[in-house]
C-alpha cells in the first residue's frame, strides 16, 4: 500500500521531471519587442508553445517557426498548463488574462507574469489568479532585446520557494540564474529600483555629455577619462553613439516604457516615504522627450530633451 507521503513524492517527482524535459505546454501572451525574442527561444529549446497577441500579424515568425498561434487568450490559456505573460502592463494583464473569458480557464495553471508593473498590481493580480484556481509568481526581467535572444536575461523572481524550484528550467530557457527574491511584490520592486537607476543614470550621463560639448571638451577626452573613474557605468558607452548621433531608432527599450516605470517607482518611492524628488526632475525631462514626439523611440532620446534647453 502506498502511502500519501509516498504519492506526493512520485506525483512531484513527475511533475519535476517533465519541467526538467521541458514537456509541459506553455501559453505565451504578448509578443512584442520583449515576448518575441523570449518566445523564440523557447520554441528553440523545444519547448511545446502556443502564443497569442493582440496584434496577430507580429505572431508571423512564431507560427513560421512552428508555434501554435491562438486568435483569443482563453484558446492559448486553456491549451497550455503554463502560461508566461509578456504584455505592457496591468491593464493590458487584466484585458488578456482575467476577463471573464479568459479568467475561467486559469484554474490549476501556473501565470508567470515577467512585464514590469508595480509590486501593489503584482499582489493583487495574483490574488485574483489565486481566486480563479491558478498559482502566480512574477518573474520581471532586467536586459532588452539582445539579452532576450541570447537567453541572457537577469530574471527576479518573486515567489514562494516551491514555486520557483518547479519553475526554474523553464525560466533557465530565458536566462542563465533566475534569482528568488523573495515573495510576489519583492521581485517587482526590485526592477522598478533597477529601472530608476536607467532613468537617472542616463539623464546624469546626457546632462554632463552635453554640458562637456557646449564647454569645447573633446568627447573623447571626456570619455577616456569618465572610463578610468568609479563614476563609470557601463549603459554610458552602450548609450553614447545614439546621443553623438541623434539617433534614437529601433529602440531597444522606449522613452514611453521608462516613463511608466519611471511613474511606477516615484508612486511606490513615495507611498514608502522617500524623497522622491531626484526622480521627479528627470521625469519631467522624459516628458519633454515625449513631447519631442520621441516616445516610441530609444530612451537615450533623453539626451535630445536635455539639449533643447530649460522649459
Ligand atoms: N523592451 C525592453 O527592453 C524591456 C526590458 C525589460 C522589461 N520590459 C517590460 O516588458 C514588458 C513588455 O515590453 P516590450 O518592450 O515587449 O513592449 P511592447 O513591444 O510594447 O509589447 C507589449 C505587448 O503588450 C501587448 N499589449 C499592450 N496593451 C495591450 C492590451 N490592452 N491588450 C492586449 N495586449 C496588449 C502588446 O500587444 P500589441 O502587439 O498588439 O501592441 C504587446 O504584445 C513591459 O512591461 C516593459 O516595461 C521591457
């Protein structure tokens, strides 16, 4: 006679195994900059996929590449036993996967939120996932599109322990080292204080870039010596040749994106008390870049709102 203990064992034991073979099916929704690339690799290391996005045409290399492509999300959700959301942000998760459609068919199924929204979204969309009978853990990532394709994304993880152990090959597929933080809402704030300092490094580095050229400093001068001192950080030199260019196209990671992580972080910064007034003075020249009509375009765009003078 087999114990209960016993049987716990062999169904988690099966259950690792296949996570470890990769044979569990998983829902991707969202496939945009990010969700493309991280689909891509999945599909590459075998793993079965269906996607959906809400524009179907950029689903185009993932149905030539041999996924199931779903035209609504409960179709994708209901197919698969795990589901990776990739979408913008809060609303765009409650749209796609918790509208009563799509809600029904979550129950006994694993959502692994990896956009960026707030720790307090975070919370709450797990709880309605927890309500509709399904587990949730988030999983928002730091890197862009070239670390997405290589698989060489930094993931946080905000999770119980077990859920995160279950979960970890597949997220190996995507980066190297998924780290556990701690529970759901620590991850998420953990990449909101991650994307405060691109906002804030990028904006000083803009700043003291475009104050050397105006005083006559030689940029390279500036940047030999910017590079031999602990000032140094390396998103300056990946950001540079845009700004000396003025060349902002096929952005990586859009000025609007940073504006709503920037927003996200000040919201948070300030419900836990802290002066947020740093933050505040380079979101409102993030806004300056939007009005610039730069929103869709690279976040060193920064550097354009910088050179157009005080508003
Ligand atoms: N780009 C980066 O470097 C980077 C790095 C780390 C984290 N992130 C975060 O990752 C998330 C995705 O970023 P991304 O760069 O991949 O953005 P993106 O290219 O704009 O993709 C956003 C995705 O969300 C979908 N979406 C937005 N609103 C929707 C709605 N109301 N209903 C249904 N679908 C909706 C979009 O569908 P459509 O295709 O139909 O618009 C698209 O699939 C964001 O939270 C971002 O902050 C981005």
């Amino acid at each position: 006679m087999i114990s209960y203990e016993q049987l716990a064992y062999i169904v988690l034991k099966v259950n690792t195994q296949s996570l470890g073979t990769q044979t569990m099916k998983v829902a991707f929704l969202g496939t945009g900059l990010m969700g493309l690339p991280m689909a891509q690799r999945l599909l590459a290391a075998h793993v079965p996929l269906i996607a959906f996005n809400r524009t179907p045409e950029k689903l185009e290399p993932l149905k030539a590449a041999g996924a199931e492509i779903a035209a609504k999300p409960h179709q994708a959700i209901s197919a698969a036993d795990c589901v990776i959301l990739m979408l913008t942000n809060a609303a765009a998760i409650y749209h796609v996967l918790l509208s009563d459609r799509s809600s029904r068919t979550v129950a006994g199924r694993t959502i692994i939120q990896m956009g960026t929204i707030t720790p307090a979204e975070s919370k709450e969309i797990r709880d309605a996932v927890v309500a509709a009978g399904g587990e949730y853990i988030e999983a928002p990532v730091l890197g862009s599109i070239p670390e997405a394709k290589a698989g060489e994304l930094l993931i946080m993880v905000g999770a119980q322990s077990q859920q995160y152990h279950r979960n970890l090959n597949l997220l190996k597929n995507l980066g190297p080292e998924p780290v556990l933080v701690g529970e759901v809402g620590t991850a998420s704030a953990l990449k909101l204080a991650l994307n405060q300092l691109i906002a804030s490094l990028t904006s000083a580095f803009a700043l003291s870039l475009g104050f050397a050229q105006r005083h006559d400093v030689d940029v390279d001068v500036f940047m030999q010596i910017l590079r031999e001192s602990a000032l140094y950080a390396p998103t300056f030199d990946k950001k540079l040749q845009r700004m000396l260019d003025d060349n902002y196209a096929n952005p990586n990671f859009p000025t609007k994106h940073l504006v709503k992580d920037t927003d996200f972080f000040i919201e948070e910064a300030k419900a836990v008390g802290l002066n947020t007034r740093s933050i505040e003075g380079v979101r409102k020249v993030l806004a300056i870049a939007m009005k610039m009509s730069f929103a869709n375009q690279d976040y060193s765009s920064l550097f354009a709102a910088i050179k157009a003078g005080d508003h």
